[in-house]
C-alpha cells in the first residue's frame, strides 16, 4: 500500500485461501466433509469525509 493507503505498489501477491485451513469444512447430513463458504476479508474502510483508513 502506499503510505497514505491511496492505492497499491507493486503486484498483489496470494498468500493462501481461507477454503484451504481445515476448520474451514463442515459435515453435511451424511457425515461427508464439505467445504464451508468464506466470506470475510481485508478491506479499506472509507470515512464519510472520504478518508480511508
């Protein structure tokens, strides 16, 4: 990120999925594994006068 979180530098660069961490499975009604879905993430909060933090 750049200092001031305007916008990114360089290339993004995977890191891992949450779909990959073993708690993130569950059991259907026969026992099997099944994936869970994930749904949180990162991300830049924008304050109403438009500041990003």
């Amino acid at each position: 990120m750049k200092p001031d979180l305007s916008g990114t530098v360089g290339e993004g660069k995977l890191l891992f999925r949450a779909s990959e961490a073993p708690r993130s499975r569950e059991k259907d009604e026969n026992g099997k594994d099944v994936p869970n879905k994930v749904t949180d993430g990162p991300f830049l909060f924008v304050t109403g006068t438009g500041r990003r933090a």
